[in-house]
C-alpha cells in the first residue's frame, strides 16, 4: 500500500465507516480494512494517517486503535502475516514523535502500540528507542512540556513491566542491566529535578497534577527496576531514594488534594506506588532497608489513622496496610508487639476499615456481581475491609494470643453496640460477623472454615440463626447477606440437624427482591448440598431436599425472573446441582424442562454470561439424562420442548452454543430406541456440512454427536452417499495433528459398527491415508490410534481382512507395519479400554495368524510376544513416557467459540469385546493352547526373543492362571 | 475407544508441571545488576600503598606521610606533573635519575588513600608524560616508578581508569619475561585495575594480548607476583564472554600452578587462585571439564576444612559450587557419599551455615543445594548430619536471600533424582520429617509475588506435601499454615508458569467436584 493521496482518501473513508450507525457501511468498511492489511505497507499507512493532522480526529482516533490491534497480530514473525522488517524499521523511526505531539487519547493508543513493539523488539532489535526516550525526556523536563514527560515516562514503564513477571535468567538480566545503564541515572535525576518544580509548583494545581502523575510514574519505574534484584545504582543511591519516597508519605499539596475526589485519589495513588515500593525492599531488601524502617513506619502510621477514618481513599489504604502486614511478619514484628500499639491497631485501623462504608453500600445495591466477586470469591485481596484482617493475621503470626484476645473482644463489643440498637447500630453486627469469617482459615474442599476466635456453633445460635429467621426477607439485606455467608463458609462445621431446620428459611431468602440476598441463599444451598463427610459420603441426599423440592425449584426460577438477575449464575449453578441430586419426579420434571427451554430461548438472543450458559446447558444435560434413564416415556416431550431450541440454535447459528447443542442432541439421540427417528435425520446430514468441522471447538462435540448417529443407525449411512461424506472428514480431521485423535473416534465407529462389504470399497483409501500422514508426520498420538484402530479391525472382521486389506495398498505392506510400528509401541498404549483390545488382538495375530506362526517368522513372533507381556505385565505409568503437548498455532481465525464438556451428556465408555473379562487370562491361555499345539517349539524362541523380565513376568502370568507354555 | 476417553496425556498432568525442579542443579547466574559487595570491599581495584619492589631500597626511603592540608598537597600535585615533563625533556647527565625522582613525587602523592590526587594529575597531562616513561629501554626503576602512578590513577573513578587507553600496549609488552619481576608486578597490577573497571575494557586487553603474559606469571613459584597476576587474572576473566576463561586453561603450565598454589600457598596466595577458580568454573565449560580432571575439588575441599576465614572461604564456597552445578560428574563420583571428602564438606558447610556472616549461609546453602541434588545417598548423608537442623532453623527465621535458597535444599532432599523415565519420586521420610519440624510454613512465606524463584520452589514444595503426605493429611496442614491463601495469589498472575501451577493445585486439592456423581 503505497502512502498517496488515494490511500489517504480510501483509510479515512474506511473509518470513518467503521463507526457508521448502519451496519452495512459498518461491515463493508471492516471487509475492506481487513483486506487492506493483507497487503504490505498497511500498518505504516494506517500510522501516517493517524499523524495527518488535516483528517478529522475521530477517524484518527479510530485508526489509532486498528493500527494498536494490527501490530499486535502481526509484529510477531510466527504470525500468519507478518509486518515485513522494512516496514517495522519505518514504523519504529515514526511511533516516537508522533506518539509524543499526538492528542492525549491518540497518545494512549499509540504508546500501548509501542509496548506492543517492545514486547518484541526492547531492548536487543530497538537499541535506538532507549536513547531516543531519554533524550526527548530530557528536553521535555527542560521545556516543562510535562505532557510529553508523562507520555514518555508512561512508555518506558510498559516496556520495563516485563522485569516484574520473568523468572531471572542471563537473558533477561542482561536486558535489565541495558536498561539500568541507560536509564537509572536519568530516573533518579528526574525524580529530583520534578521534586524541585513540585515545591516550586505549590499553588499551580494544573501543573502539579502532572507532576504528581510524572513522579507516580517514575515510582512504578523504579518499582520494575527493583523487582528482579537491588541493582548497584539504587543501592548506592538509597539515601536519596528514600527521602524522596518519604516526603511524598509526608507532604501535603493542597492545591490538588482539597480539589475534589479525584484531586486526592491522585496524590493518593503517588503514594500508593511509594508504599508498593518500600513493601517491596522491606520484603527483599531487609538488610538496606532497616536503617529507613522505623521512619517509614511512622510516616505510613500516621497517613493511615487519618486515611482510615476518611472515606474513599481504598487504594492509599490498602498498599499502607499491606506495608505494615510485611513489617509484621518480619524480623522487626517487635515493633508492633506493645499492648499499646495493638490495641491502636485493632482500634484506628482495622475497625475503621472492616466497617462497611456508603461506597459498600452502594456497591450492594448497584453492582451485585461486583459485590460477590469481592466479598465471596476472594477477589477482595485488594479491597480495605480485607487487607485489614491481613495484618491481624500477620501479627497474629508472633502474637496470636494477644491478637485472639483482642479481636474477641472487639467482636463483643460491636455485638453489644448492636444489641443496644439493632436498627441503628447493624454495620457493628455486620462488622462482627466479617472479622469472624475473614480471620477464619480456609480449608480444603472448597471454601469451608475454622476459626478460633469464637464457638463457631455458639456464635451462629445466638448471631446467625436469628437473622436467618428474620420474616422480612428484604429488610436488612446486607446482615442478611452476611448471615448467609456465614452459613455456607462454615457449612461443615454445623450438624445437619441444625442446617435443616434452617434450610426452609435459606429457601425463602430466594424469593427476596435483593440479588445478593438471594444470590447468597442460592450459593448456600448449592454449596451444602457438595458437603461430604469423611471425604466421600454426601451429607445432604434427595430425602433431604425431597420435601421442599417443588417449592426449591419454583423460587429459584422465580429469582431468574427478579430484575438483574435473569442471568444470575448463582441461582442456574443451584438449579443445576439440585437436578443432580434430587428425586426428579414428572411433577418437577415437566415445569423444570420448560423453564430452562424458556431460559435458553432467551439467552440465545445474546449469549453473555458464560459460566450461567454452561450451567443452564449442563442442568438441562442433567435434567434429561436423569429424567429420561427412570423414565423412558419422557423421551418425547422432552424432545417436543428441547428441539424446537436447538434447532433454532443451528439455523440463526448462535455459534457460541454449537458444541453444547451438539451434545444434547448427541444424548438425544441415544435415548431413542432404533431405528432414529425421521427428524434426527435432517440433523444428521446439517452435521455432515464440512464448514462446521473448520471450527476446532465443535469437533469434540460434533464427533459425539457423530458416534451416537453411527451406533443408532449405522445402516443409514448408507443411504445417499453419507458414507462417502463422513469418511471425507475423518480424512480432515485425520490430516491434523490437532485433529487427529477425533478423527479416528470418527471412523472407529464405522468400522465397529458397518459390516465389511459396505466399507471394503473403501479401505484401501483410508489406509493409505494414514499411512501418508504416518510417513509425513509420525506423532505418538497417531502411532498409538492406528494399533488401536487396526486391533479394532482385526477383532471384528478378522485377521485375514485386515492382513488382505492392508496389503491391498502395497505388497507386504502389513508385514512391514506390524515390524516398524505395531510392535515397537505396542507397549505405549493406554487406558483400560485400549490396553485390553490391543492386547487381545495381538495374541490372536499371534497365536491364529499364519503369517507370524510360519517358521522364518520367529523372530517378529518372540518380538510381538515381548510387546504383549510389556502391555498387560506393566503399570501405564511405567511403560509410557510422558509427552509434552505441542501446542498448535494453526488455526486462529476469527471468533471461536470453546468447546466446554458437557458432564451429564457424556458417553459411556463403550467395551468393544465385552465378551472377554479378562485380557491377560485370555492372552495367556490363547497362548497355552498354541504351545501345546507345538510342543518344544516356542520354548526356544522366548529365550531369545522375550526380555528376562518379561520372561518371568510371562511365567508369573502362567503359574497365576495354572497354565503352562511348554 | 468412545469419545469421551480422556486424552491419553491425562496421567498426573501436574506431576509434570509441578514436581520435577526441585532437583536441579543450579548454576549461578553469570548477570548480574547487584553490587558485588565482596568485591566492592576487596577486590575489583586496588591502591597501592607500599611498594612491591625488594631491591630498590630508595622506594621505601625517606617516605613519610606528610599530613599536608589538601590545598596545599593539590598545589604540589601539579607541580609534581610540571616537574615530570621537565624531566621527560631534559636529556642530560642524570637524566634517568630525574625523571625517577620527578615519578616517585607524583607517585607519593598519588598514594594516599584519603586524597589521591588523580583527577589534579590528569588535568595536568600526566598520561602522557608517564607513558613516555614506559617507553621500552627504559631503567627497570623508572618503568616501576611510572606503572606504579598509573596503577593508582586506574584505581579511581571509571573515567580515570579509562585515561589509562594510550599506555595499556607498553604495560602489557612490560609484562614479558625479559622485565624483572618487580616491574612485570607492578603492571599486571595496573592492569588489574583496569580489568577490573568494565566489560569493554576486559575486551580490550584481552585483544592487546594481556591473557598469556599474566598466564605465565602465575607458573612459577613467585608468591608476591603469583599473588597479583591471579588477582589480575580474575579481573580480566571475569566475563560475561567466557573465551577468555577458555583461552587461560588452556595455557601451558597454568593448571598445575593453580593446584600447586591451592595446595601449598599461604592463605592469601590460595585465596587469589581460588577467585581465578571461580571464574573458571562459573563461565567455561571446557575449563571445568579440564579441571574435573584433577583433584581440584579435594584440594578445595581440604582448604575449606583448614579455613576460618571470610575473605578465604568464600571463593572456595563459589568455585565448589560452580564444579558441581557444572558438572555432574563432581556430585557423582568426585563427593560419592562414602568417601571422607563427602563428609568433609558437608562438615565445613554446616560450620559455614552457622556462621555470623549472611553472605556464608547463602552460599553455603547454595553448594550445599547442589549436593542435595545428586543421588539419595547423598540425600541420606545430608539428613544424617547435623546440617538439617540449622536449615530448619534458617528457613523459619533467616532472611528472604537466604531462606529462599535453603528452600532449594530442603526441597532437593525430599526428592529422589529422576529414574529412567524422566519422573522424580518423593522421599517421603525426608519429607515427613521436615514436614513434623515446622519447615512448611518458612516454604509458605515463600510463595509471594515478591520473588517469582521463591515463590516457584515455594508452590513446588507445597505440592510435595499435598501429594505425598501420609493419610492425606497434606490437605490440612497446607490449609493450616494458610497455604491456599498464599496459592490464590497466584491464581491471576501474570507469569503463565505460577498461574497455571496454582490453578492445578487448587483445582486437584482444593476444588470442588464440577459435576458431582451421585
């Protein structure tokens, strides 16, 4: 593409279509860019536009972002399409100026482009860009063009954040030690040189907003510098590091953080990096850093009793707490151990941050999903309330006692401020019941508790249950919300008899208006059905849930119809495991399947919440399986009701949902009873369109699907060439090696199922197929599926067909595959299944085939025989080498959905030769049978041919079924 | 046969991922961006004070320090240059004697450790002056005299080192055997300092062909001069490129000398060869190999055993180490657990792990995470000594450094060394006793985002508990020492390794069952 006014003209037209309302100027403008950045050139021409100002900045804007998402699918060489190294040496001379003279949203796409390059080419293919940084970094601080400073200050600190999440290895230490050489002078001298315009700045609140911005930068910078290891520099220059770093904890700018929130959050965030930083050495770096220690206990100290007792200001607190937590738990935790300072902690700041906060408050009502995420799953590593108790714990580490002690009291205490005035005092309840959960340890299976700051079985008598029992299920809804957690986090801890009496409750809190609330009920349930007692035996059976499972099920649909909550996962993920478990009688089956139909009509319309579809799928996979094994007669109102969906699914291609479809279809399918009826039939040809095996997460599901249309009605194969198409794409898939294992439980099938004279026209084919892709690219996978394959032949249509077939390729053929493939990795194969057909199918070739019992073949006979005790003498574990999985770049193109495995639509394991118990007794005696055909002859051979392990191995087999080889 | 088997790579997927690093051997990484604080203090230049020389009786005469105030010593700096150049062209009767007087001023000045007046001589153009005095033909006094003041001057900041360019060709040609002793001394010593200011000055001597004369210097019996060639040796070895470690063993005569030396030198003889051993062994293959070959390791050894101090038994800590990370060989045949030299070490290790000095336990845990890492009986050995009650006790209480590579060696002794299929097994007695002790919290505090090698060996280690405590009751004590915690938080993390290392350990022994049978 070359950079002429046409071009200009063509890219600018093409983006501005991009963000044109109507979707066929949009699609047509998106064709023809996706087009264009086939040819060369592209990305250069998309950046030449970008820094056109004469175009208006919307379209700029808008190209900005498609040149980010160009180079970041082409810079790399492994890319399908490649950025040519002309046109990156070009792009790389541009992206510099125009990044630093560009508007600030063009800046932020632009400089996340060139972290995109760095990535790549920083330091060892860019040695020009590290200078060039430095010296416009330079000017910029001499110009007080602070924007450009932050500009570049924000790029180098994309490109040095790899140092924060790589091993140390030579490689990556010699690019650290490039970059300190050039960079860790000029950080410390601009940190200097910005301390002084931020004294000299005071009253300008513009001006200093940057500055304060510039120096969080260079904390974050220095923060990648430090990470791996101290370097030379910052050692000797720690003096000047650390006042730096404190006068930042100490200072106030009022020009800025009297401003408003964001004024504050600003300084705050400078701060936060400082206390990132001083963690870090604190944690590393004890023995620099214990001179400074004491100084910065105190600065943090007093900064967080005054930010502690603020609203907002989480991210400031919870770096400052973190700080604290690490002095805690190291050599200097004496520092925190006088009564006095204990007691000053649990006072000034844990208290203080446990207790919930109008911002919590708010986040409850407005963002439930964001309020569980944190407060349930653990993603609150982060937030205040949490951190808090961090530092409990920390200190609890030396002084568990005095914490213990502590704390209780102050959970009495707030208990007792509640009881005074439990309408106006219930955040110090809510208080009460967080630290009690917080400080609790995790244990194993989930998320289950213990705790020795209370009774647990006292505590939830006299504090949860009266809450669990409150009528108003949407008064008080955030103690409501704790009590539940409570509930399920020390689920194992409450005796059955107890949960059950409370389990109507937990039921009633679904129908409650709040969506944490009956989030929570949800979850509750949902959990204490998985309790096990003594690992194995589930506490909770359907007798328990039987009583109340019509009234379960009617409020758990009926909270999916509670605004925000359509989608609620909580509640799908319960509907789910009470389908698992409970006693699904018609009554309950016939609402449930046309209440989840419902739900899944509605979520084809827009597929949003992943794990609530992967619910919803799996408990109607669920629902049929259990439903329909106890009562076949369901079978077609089920399918009255599913099918309609899920061919609604197929024809407006909902492609996200292909392989669940799929699946269920698949599980349909083998609920009939031969012959299949008509309808599936149109289903079976819709799978043999070859478009829909391109997508690699639909072939684990359309293979299934494809198994269950073989075994039912193998004879409609057949008809109308459908042999022919299927074989076509067990020769696609086969041609993989991604595919290649799913493209052999595509023929299996065939060849378990169709008799010889349907598929003889075509063996010679399919063996010559594979035996290509065996000459061209021999994976241990595919070695291990043909064995496979081919015991499956022999079993079924007998040695002869299979030598004949075979050898119908090429003369001897077989000879030669059994020498150089089947017995070298006989000894590689795997699973029950597997093993025992191999095995079984080599004895018979060994003891019934004329080929191996003629006598210039004694050689390939001991060999097979050594590979068949190896098989069935040997564990898996120590016949077989681990693998390591190559990892296949092929195929990424486009959106592709992910193939997600349906538990309760799974298959059987079908066993072939069901006939046969025991592989080894049948091995061996096939074997004693020969011997005493032809007394003396293989004595001889298996001294010779067989391993002396394998000799005793065999002669053990031998005495343990009372059989002899003579 | 169905579609629904698993993948046939299914089998302890985690095994893989988990269990196997902890029985490396670990070199030390040849980068580093840290100060070398040991060499800082000693080492990578030196001033010097005193003279070398024993037969010029006139260096040490009349040469009192004169406590002088700065100004004044600065104003005599300068003239000492001034008095030089008119020494240099002054072409009469006693010329030489002039121009050895005019040097041994501006060496005095140059000497004192407080105020060396370098930057003062250099403005004033001694470089010159004194590489004229270099100038072949020279009287061995005055070449001394004039090596001696650019040794000092090379002992200063990085750019009056690099002022040394135009004289490097003469102090190298001086290094030849047809210069005395004392004056070959006094430039390798020169050159030492340069050799110890950068990478691309290494380069550049060894280029001028600095590597064979100072080779051959440490071949005789010499002390002093064996002394400073060694220590010039292993500033221009140093590295990264490990050619010019290569290129030194090769020459004639320099391994018996390096064993001679170790065997039968002073102490701080033995010391110098002992960091050119360090080098060796830290950057060539080929050189470790070569010295695999003797028995330099019982020698070191030996020396370890007979040594009490610091500055002597840190290199023979990092060359020991360096030989068995190298090579195989050494853990194996060399330290075979029944030999007395096994014993020996491990002896002089533990005497090490409770040393005052932190830089000791560090390395002495790193050589001795090395022997843990060879077979069960040198496991077996370890756990009988009395080393594993101090690993205990510094992992619960020592700091991060040194905690994090006494992790490596606790978690070497709890596995066995991969069979012939590639999988190591637990050695669940070490374990369990570990385990009983107390060591799973100090591997837990290890598992933070702060460091992603501790954290590694951290995460490796709670899965050896998790997997192969008895009873399951791994499960327990990982959740009692608040180890699923430390886990989480890893669960997001941006390095792939830890992230999918805690998703697995998390998923195997701490999740929930997704599909629950009934």
């Amino acid at each position: 593409m070359e950079w002429n006014p046409q071009t200009l003209q063509f890219l600018s037209q093409c983006f501005l279509d991009t963000l044109s309302p109507q979707p066929e100027p949009r699609r047509r403008a998106e064709k023809n860019l996706s087009d264009a950045a086939d040819t060369s050139n592209y990305g250069l021409a998309v950046l030449r536009l970008v820094a056109e100002p004469s175009v208006d900045e919307q379209i700029r804007q808008s190209a900005a972002v498609n040149f980010k998402n160009h180079l970041k699918t082409r810079w790399v060489p492994s890319s399908a399409t490649p950025i040519s190294d002309a046109e990156k040496e070009q792009i790389k001379q541009l992206i510099v100026p125009l990044m630093l003279s560009a508007s600030p949203k063009i800046q932020a796409q632009l400089s996340e482009a060139l972290a995109v390059i760095g990535n790549h080419d920083f330091p060892k293919l860019w040695p020009a860009l590290l200078p060039e940084l430095k010296s416009n970094l330079e000017t910029a601080l001499n110009a007080s063009d602070f924007a450009s400073v932050n500009g570049i200050l924000a790029t180098v600190n994309s490109l040095f954040k790899k140092f924060r999440h790589q091993y140390k290895s030579d490689p990556i230490l010699l690019d650290l030690k490039y970059c300190l050489d050039n960079f860790a002078a000029p950080l410390l001298s601009t940190v200097e040189s910005i301390s002084v315009k931020i004294n000299a700045a005071a009253a300008l609140a513009a001006t200093l907003r940057q500055l304060i911005e510039a120096q969080r930068l260079c904390c974050r910078i220095f923060y990648s510098l430090n990470y791996l290891d101290l370097p030379e520099f910052f050692e000797d220059n720690a003096d000047k590091w650390m006042s730096q770093f404190k006068n930042y904890l100490t200072m106030r700018y009022p020009a800025v953080e009297d401003s408003g929130a964001d004024g504050l959050a600003l300084v705050d965030e400078l701060r936060a990096a400082v206390c990132d930083n001083i963690s870090h050495y604190m944690e590393k770096e004890e023995e620099l850093f214990q001179k400074y220690l004491s100084g910065f206990v105190e600065a943090v100290w007093s900064l967080l009793v005054v930010a502690s007792a603020s609203p907002s200001r989480e991210r400031l607190t919870v770096t400052a707490i973190k700080f604290l937590t690490i002095v805690s738990t190291s050599v200097h935790h004496a520092l925190f151990a006088g009564d006095e300072i204990l007691q000053q902690i649990t006072q000034s700041i844990v208290i203080p941050n446990v207790m919930l906060r109008d911002e919590d408050e708010e986040l409850f009502e407005m963002n439930y999903v964001e309020f569980i995420r944190r407060d349930m799953e653990g993603s609150d590593l982060d937030t205040r309330r949490r951190i808090a108790c961090e530092l409990l714990k920390g200190i609890a580490g030396n002084y568990k006692d005095k914490i213990t002690e502590r704390v209780s009291a102050q959970i009495h205490n707030c208990l007792a401020l509640f009881a005074e005035n439990p309408a106006a005092n219930w955040k110090y309840k809510d208080c009460a019941i967080y630290l009690v959960v917080s400080l609790a340890t995790k244990k194993a299976g989930g998320a289950s508790v213990s705790t020795d700051l209370v009774d647990v079985e006292s505590f939830f008598r006299s504090v949860i249950v009266p809450e669990l029992q409150g009528q108003d299920v949407n008064a008080f809804p955030m103690l409501k919300a704790g009590a539940l957690k409570f509930f399920t986090m020390f689920r194992v801890l409450i005796p059955k008899p107890i949960a059950m009496a409370l389990l109507g409750d937990v039921v009633r809190f679904l129908s409650s208006d709040v969506n944490v609330v009956h989030s929570y009920a949800a979850s509750c349930i949902e959990k204490l059905l998985l309790v096990k007692d003594n690992g194995v035996q589930s506490r909770y059976t359907s007798l328990d849930i039987g009583p109340m499972l019509l009234v379960l099920m009617t409020n758990l649909f009926g909270a999916l119809e509670k605004p925000e909550s359509e989608e609620n996962q909580y509640i799908m993920r319960c509907i789910m495991r009470v389908l698992q478990i409970a006693d699904i009688s018609p009554e309950v089956a016939s609402p449930c399947i046309t209440g989840l139909t419902t739900v899944l009509n509605r979520v084809c319309e827009n597929p949003k919440n992943p794990v609530f579809n992967h619910c919803l799928f799996e408990a109607i996979a669920t629902l049929v399986r259990r439903a329909c094994e106890k009562n076949p007669s369901l079978v077609p109102a089920f399918e009255t009701c599913l099918l309609p969906s899920l061919q609604m699914i197929l024809a407006k291609e909902v492609t996200e949902f292909f392989p669940y479809a799929f699946q269920l279809l698949a599980q349909l399918v083998d609920l009939n009873r031969p012959p299949v009826p008509p309808h599936y039939m149109q289903i079976f040809d819709i799978l043999l369109t070859p478009d829909l095996w391109d997508k690699s997460a639909n072939v684990p599901a359309l293979v299934r699907l494809l198994q269950s249309f073989l075994q039912q009605a193998p004879n409609e194969l057949n008809r109308d060439g459908r042999l022919r198409n299927v074989l076509g794409i067990f020769n696609k898939l086969v041609s993989k090696p991604s595919t290649e294992e799913q493209g052999f439980h595509v023929l299996n099938p065939i060849i378990e199922n169709l008799g010889y004279d349907v598929m003889a026209e075509y063996m010679s084919h399919i063996w010559s197929s594979l035996f290509t892709r065996l000459q061209n690219s021999k994976t241990p996978r595919l070695v291990r599926c043909l064995i496979i394959l081919m015991s499956l032949f022999l079993v079924k249509h007998g040695i002869q067909t299979l030598i004949d077939s075979i050898n119908s390729v090429q003369a001897n053929l077989f000879h030669l595959i059994l020498e150089q493939i089947w017995i070298p990795n006989l000894k590689t194969i795997t699973g029950n299944t597997e093993v025992k057909l191999s095995a079984v199918a080599s004895t018979k070739l060994l003891c019934e085939s004329p080929l191996l019992l003629d006598p210039a073949a004694e050689k390939l006979w001991g060999n097979l025989l050594d590979g068949i005790v190896t098989l069935l003498s040997q564990p898996e574990e120590e016949r077989v080498e681990d693998e390591p999985e190559v990892p296949d770049f092929g195929e990424a193109t486009g959106y592709q959905a992910t193939f997600v495995r349906l538990h309760n639509a799974g298959k059987k394991e079908e066993d072939p030769l069901k006939e046969i118990r025991d592989p080894k007794h049948f091995s061996v005696a096939l074997l004693a049978n020969l011997s005493a055909q032809f007394r003396g002859r293989f004595p001889p051979i298996i001294a010779r041919y067989v391993s002396p392990a394998n000799q005793a191995a065999l002669l053990q087999l031998c005495n343990s079924y009372n059989l002899t080889i003579a | 046969m169905a579609g629904e088997t698993p993948p046939s790579h299914r089998r302890d997927s985690i095994k893989q991922t988990v269990g196997n690093a902890a029985v490396q051997r670990r070199r030390q990484l040849a980068v580093s961006v840290a100060k070398e604080r040991r060499e800082a203090m000693f080492r990578t230049k030196r001033l010097c004070m005193e003279g070398i020389s024993m037969n010029l009786e006139a260096a040490t005469n009349g040469e009192k320090m004169i406590d002088e105030e700065p100004p004044v010593l600065e104003s005599q700096t300068s003239k000492a240059v001034e008095e030089l150049k008119l020494a240099v062209s002054f072409k009469g009767k006693d010329a030489v004697q002039n121009k050895v007087n005019a040097l041994r001023e501006l060496r005095r000045l140059l000497s004192r450790s407080g105020f060396p007046f370098v930057e003062v001589a250099l403005k004033s153009g001694a470089i010159p002056l004194l590489a004229q005095c270099l100038s072949f033909g020279s009287e061995d006094e005055q070449v001394l005299e004039a090596a001696w003041c650019l040794t000092n001057i090379a002992a200063g900041t990085p750019e009056q080192t690099n002022a040394l360019l135009p004289t490097l060709p003469l102090l190298i040609a001086h290094l030849g055997e047809k210069s005395s002793l004392s004056v070959s001394e006094q430039c390798a010593w020169a050159l030492g300092n340069v050799a110890g200011e950068s990478d691309e000055l290494r380069d550049l001597l060894i280029s001028q062909g600095a590597l064979i004369p100072l080779a051959k210097m440490m071949v005789p019996d010499n002390g002093s001069t064996v002394r400073t060639a060694a220590w010039a040796l292993s500033n221009l070895i140093k590295g990264p490129d490990p050619d010019a470690a290569t290129e030194l063993i090769k020459v004639d005569g320099v391994v018996d000398a390096i064993l001679r030396h170790l065997k039968k030198s002073d102490i701080e003889l033995a010391t110098e060869v002992s960091w050119v051993v360090v080098y060796l062994s830290a950057l060539s293959d080929v050189a470790t190999s070569v010295l695999m070959r003797t028995d330099i390791v019982q020698i070191l050894v030996d020396r370890l055993a007979a040594s009490n101090n610091l500055q002597s038994i840190i290199p023979l800590l990092r060359s020991l180490g360096n030989l068995m990370s190298g090579d195989a060989y050494t853990t194996n045949v060399v330290l075979d657990p029944g030999h007395e030299i096994t014993d020996s070490i491990i002896r002089s290790l533990s005497k090490c792990l409770k040393s005052e000095h932190r830089f000791l336990k560090k390395e002495a845990a790193w050589v001795l995470s090395n022997i843990a890492a060879g077979s069960v009986a040198h496991k077996q050995l370890i756990c009988k000594s009395e080393a594993v009650s101090l690993l205990l006790q510094l992992l619960a209480g020592a700091p991060f450094d040194i905690k994090k590579e006494v992790a490596y060696v606790l978690g070497n002794l709890c596995v066995a060394p991969a069979d012939g299929l590639g999988r190591p097994s637990l050695l669940l007695d070490h374990l369990v006793s570990f385990v009983r002790n107390g060591c799973l919290c100090g591997f837990i505090d290890l598992v933070s985002p702060a460091d992603l090698e501790a954290a590694r060996i951290g995460l490796h280690f709670i899965e050896l508990v998790l997997r192969g405590m008895p009873n399951g009751e791994g499960q327990k004590l990982v959740e009692k020492a608040g180890g699923i915690d430390a886990i989480e938080q890893f669960q997001f993390h941006e390095n792939d390794d830890l992230r999918m290392m805690a998703g697995l350990l998390v998923d195997s022994y701490f999740g929930e069952t997704y599909g629950l049978d009934e």
